[in-house]
C-alpha cells in the first residue's frame, strides 16, 4: 500500500510534495523542503524476512549497533533492503519513508522523532515527500518500535 493511501486509510492530515527526482541524502536539496525537520529513512531486510524502515532526524547521524540491537539482531545482520522489496511495500529508492502499516514490517524511529511535531519524509516514490506529523509514524505502523538510535 503507498505511503499516501496508508495516511488516508488512518485518517491523518498530511500534505504532498512534489519535486524533481531524488535518489540520496546529497540529493535533498532539489526539494526545497528544510533538511531540519526531515526524517530520512533507512531500508534493511531482516534476517527472519521481515523489512525494517529506520526513521531518524535528517541531520542527524546514525548508530548501527544501537539499531541493531533494538531490532534485535546482530550488525551484520542489517542488509540494506533490495528494491524489489521496496516496491512490494509501495516505495522506491529515493522515495523511502518511515509510513507504513504493513505487517511484515518493523518501523523503528529515534526516541526523539516522535516529538519533532510536522516532519517531512519519503512519500514512496523519488518525486514526492510527505509532511505530516511525526507522530503519524508510529500510530501507523503495525510494529512500531521508539529507541536511542542516532549520536547525541
């Protein structure tokens, strides 16, 4: 299901963004959208086969042992996740978001990104970013899971 029917679906006020193509983190600036309050989101599948989307505050810089292990999963065991799996959740590379209520996938967002009030994250696709509420993350997702992921 795309990140935009999820948030329809749930009832939450949103609004889309469209902008040129993006594919990487050098690439944000082609959005006009401010990098501050973005959440940029990593993709790993799992070891049992599930997905895992990873929200945490754009500029902020991530620890991977500390997501491995609210995951709970060892570091080698984060893969990034292929695109064929993308786009069996409804998204594309560039286009990643944290929204998602599938149940084979895990949402897990830095402690602090639920309080960042209107964020502004992968709308699915390379051309759309959604804002939102952050706390329209969690209330979505079908395992969400809240933990200190990212370098103080």
């Amino acid at each position: 299901m795309s990140v935009v029917q999820t948030l329809l679906d749930a009832g939450i006020p949103h609004v889309v963004h469209e902008h040129p193509p993006i594919r990487t983190e050098a690439d944000l600036h082609l959005t006009g959208l401010p990098f501050e309050t973005a959440v940029k989101t990593l993709a790993f599948e799992l070891p049992d086969g599930r997905l895992a989307l990873v929200g945490v505050p754009g500029p902020a810089k991530v620890l991977y042992g500390a997501i491995a292990q609210a995951l709970g999963v060892s570091r080698s065991a984060l893969r990034p996740a292929s695109e064929d799996r993308l786009a069996a959740i409804g998204m594309e590379p560039g286009g990643v978001g944290p929204i998602c209520a599938s149940d084979d996938v895990v949402v897990l967002v830095d402690d602090c990104v639920p309080g960042m009030g209107a964020i502004y994250c992968g709308g699915g696709t390379s051309t759309t970013t959604v804002e939102v509420d952050a706390a329209a993350v969690t209330r979505v997702a079908a395992h969400p899971i809240v933990g200190a992921i990212v370098k103080p």
